[in-house]
C-alpha cells in the first residue's frame, strides 16, 4: 500500500479545540493573516478554509452568529452574495479556475460542519481535478499551502471589496 504523508492534521488531531464559535472568535482576534482572512465587508468576511476541498476554497461567512441564511438581515444576505461573486472573479484571475462549487449547507444533516454558524462556499473546480485518491484512498491532494493560496489570493486583489462592500 502506498502511503502519503499528511503530517501538518496532527496539530489538528492532537491540538486543542478552541471553546465557542471559530467564525466569531477568529475575525475579533485581530490577526487576518494568521486566521487566513482575505477580506472583511460590513456583514461578512472572506477567509480560507483551513480544512479546503481544493486550493482556494473560500468561505463568506456573516458577522452574525446565525444558523442559516433565513435568519440572516437582508443587507448581510446581499453582501454575501456580493462577496462570493467577487471570490469567483479573484479566484479565476488567481488560480486559474474554470468552474465552481458554490454553495451553503445548512444544518448538520445537510453536511455542514459548524451548524450553528451559516456560512458559504466557494470551491474553485478545473477540469480533471478530480481522481481516484477520494475514492479509494479517503485523501485529498492538495498542491499548494494554505500561506502561498492567501499570498496569491492577496496580490490578486481579494481584499479589494466590490464597490459598496467596505466596512
């Protein structure tokens, strides 16, 4: 059996898991870069998934600690639309993407990993990027790190908020 290694998920597995909500205690610890948050709105943020699908995926996640979209104010739900659109743009310019995954699980039996906090994706797709190794190995492949995907997003503009989008 063929092996690849993973070891940077052992600070994970092993590490200590923070007490309350990750979407509301990262944006207030004051330290974007390390919390790999590429953008702020009034209502939103933009940051990378530290656990991501493929490289650059994104979540907009909302300010406001609600479990789904239906309870979220009416200008939080615009602007993530808005920020979502504008992540679409940059990642396409960044990495290169021809297509994507765009979308918001709601509820744990729809998939979603913290229920409690609605947020969305934007998973960047190419063609053929898909292979064997979710299937039969269970692994993701995953060509570049999480600092050289902000260092990207950033020179590419991502924090420069659609017009309107700015706190």
């Amino acid at each position: 059996m063929n092996r690849l290694w993973t070891p940077w998920r052992m600070a994970f597995i092993q590490g200590e898991k923070p007490t309350g909500c990750i979407f509301c205690l990262k944006p207030k610890e004051g330290n974007d870069r390390a919390n790999y948050i590429l953008a702020r709105g009034r209502h939103n943020f933009v940051m990378l998934n530290a656990y991501p699908y493929t490289t650059g995926h994104l979540m907009v996640v909302p300010y406001a600690h609600v479990a789904s979209i239906e309870d979220l104010p009416p200008e939080a739900a615009a602007e993530m639309m808005a920020l979502a659109k504008h992540a679409v743009s940059v990642l396409r310019r960044a990495e290169k993407a021809t297509a994507f995954n765009v979308g918001i699980n709601i509820g744990k039996a729809a998939g979603a990993g913290i229920a409690d906090h609605v947020h969305l994706h934007v998973v960047p797709r190419w063609e053929g990027d898909s292979n064997f190794m979710p299937v039969i190995g269970d692994t993701r492949l995953l060509p570049e790190t999480l600092d050289t995907t902000y260092a990207k997003l950033s020179r590419a503009g991502i924090a420069t908020l659609p017009e309107g989008q700015s706190d």
